[in-house]
C-alpha cells in the first residue's frame, strides 16, 4: 500500500478536526457513547476523504480518438461573375 502524501494527511486531519467539532456542537451530547459515535464517524470520514484526494502523477488516459481517414473539405461553388452594366451618360 503507498504511503500517503501530505495532501492527503492534511486533508484527513482537518476533516476529522472540522466534522468532529461540528458534530459535538450540532448534537450537544454530553455522554461518552454519544462522543464514541461522533468520533467514530469522524476518523471514518476523515479517511474517506483522504483517500479520495488525487494522488500526484496518476492522471487517467485520454481517450484516443481515430483520426479522421480523408481530410474534410468543403467546396463552395464561386458565385459566376455578374455582368457590368454601365450607364449612359446623357
């Protein structure tokens, strides 16, 4: 298993920080399961984003397109030459 980077670590932390304290004052639980269940979730968060932060290098595959066979060409017909008219002059 690779070692994690401190993205990751960071990211992780802060989330157990951050959702560990927003819980605890969101419930207002005074008691020790209660504050069990909370940390629980927390650390279960906190790893499931740090393990969802893009790792550095690992990029997915473009997808490779089929070049085209004949290059397109689009024809347009010159429009034909209008006769000149002149005007007489009187």
């Amino acid at each position: 298993m690779p070692r994690p980077t401190a993205a990751q670590l960071a990211y992780g932390s802060c989330t157990v920080i951050l959702s560990t304290l927003a819980m605890l004052l969101l419930s207002q639980t005074s008691s020790g399961v209660g504050i069990a269940i909370i940390a629980v979730a927390a650390l279960a968060l906190g790893l499931l984003v740090a393990m969802t932060v893009p790792l550095p290098g690992k990029r997915p595959a473009a997808m490779e397109q089929p070049a085209p066979e004949e290059p397109v060409r689009a024809s347009v017909a010159a429009p034909a030459p209008e006769p000149v008219r002149e005007r007489a002059i009187s």
